[in-house]
C-alpha cells in the first residue's frame, strides 16, 4: 500500500478500532495466472493473540489456494469520502486545487492456518456470532439452533486464522493541507446528506484532535 509518512497510522489500538470498525474484510492471497484470488468475509480480530479468524464456504476453492499459498493479506476500509475542491478557501484565492478522495484502511499481513475440525470450527462461528449478535435486543446464539443442524453446517466451512505478522495502517484525512481547507473539507462533508461524508468529517476531526 502506497503510504506516505502524512497519512500513516501506526499506533495499535486505532489499528485494532479501525478492524473491529470494519463491517467485511478483503482477503487476498497469491492466486493463478497472474492475479489474487480474493474473498469478502467478516474477521474477528484477538488483539491478545495477533489473529485474525475467520471462515468461508468450503466450496469455494480459496480455502484451498490459501493452504497453497501459506500467505494472506487481510484488507478492511474505514471512512471514506471525495472532497471537493469547492470546500478549500484557497481556491477563491489561487484556484491551484483539485479533487481527492479521503480514506483509512488497514492491511493486515501474514501466515493462515486453515481449520477443518468440528469443535474448533463451532468456536469460531460462535465467537463471531456473538460478536455480531451483540446489538441485538434478543441476541441469537448458534447454541439455539438444534445440533444437528449446525454439525450438518458446519460440514459446508472451512475456518481460517491469519496470524498477523505485519500491520499497516492509512489515514488519507488531508494531513497535508492548510488548517483552513482541512476545515472547510470537514465542513462540507459534515453538511452531507450522505452518513458516509459525515463519518469522513468525524474521522478528520479525530486526526487533528490526535486521536
């Protein structure tokens, strides 16, 4: 990922935020005839552990390309939003200004183990059911289903753990514009209609406030 010092985000707990922000990863692994083999699925991230786990359909024949391959990169997107040059006060005055897209995103790189025991595979699907449940007024739980049903489910998976060996970090939030076009920028995204702009204009804030 192309990171210029401006934009990049090293500290850890915005990294991890920025991953449990994230409603669907990327997953991508070296693939055949010249180009990734790529999966959308949701990631629970073990801070403690330094893993990402995870799980896919076992038709789908990533699982076996990643056991292949040994390697994945695990991509999750934050804020994002175009900025129109409209908004900088420098344009009245120069003009010398052009449109650009604000983002954060996070890489996260390493080995995968590909798991295709029952118990451990029931593990998984549970703690990512219970993550994602938890916002519910009534949570539901695999435990709810009947057990044969989820052992017959279970059939049709494969789980994964990425163990993240390097994690890379990108806040394009206009760090490098004058304090008056970042402002202007946060301004016209926050009057959005759009919730997509104003979580852009949060996250600009939450730069310039150091967090």
């Amino acid at each position: 990922m192309y990171n210029p010092p401006a934009f990049r985000e090293d500290r850890p707990e915005i990294l991890h935020a920025l991953i449990r922000q994230a409603r669907l990863a990327l997953l991508l692994s070296n693939g055949s005839g010249g180009v990734p083999d790529v999966t959308h699925l949701p990631l629970t991230l073990d801070a403690e552990a330094g893993v990402l786990i995870g799980h896919m359909a076992r038709a789908n024949p990533h699982w076996q390309a990643l056991r292949e391959a040994g390697r994945a990169i695990a991509v999750f997107r934050g804020a994002e939003a175009y900025v129109s040059p409209n908004w900088y006060p420098s344009k009245a005055e120069h003009h010398r200004v052009v449109p650009t897209w604000n983002y954060e995103a996070v890489h996260a790189e390493g080995p995968v183990e590909i798991i295709e025991e029952a118990a451990r595979l029931h593990a998984i699907v549970s703690a990512l059911t219970a993550e994602k449940e938890a916002v519910q007024p009534r949570p539901w739980a695999v435990t709810d289903a009947p057990a044969d049903f989820i052992a017959s489910q279970l059939k049709g998976i494969v789980g994964l753990v990425l163990r993240i060996e390097r994690l890379t970090g990108k806040r394009k939030l206009s760090q490098n514009r004058a304090e008056p076009d970042r402002a202007g920028a946060v301004a016209g995204l926050a009057a959005s209609e759009d919730p997509r702009d104003r979580a852009t204009a949060a996250a600009m804030r939450s730069v310039v406030e150091g967090r």
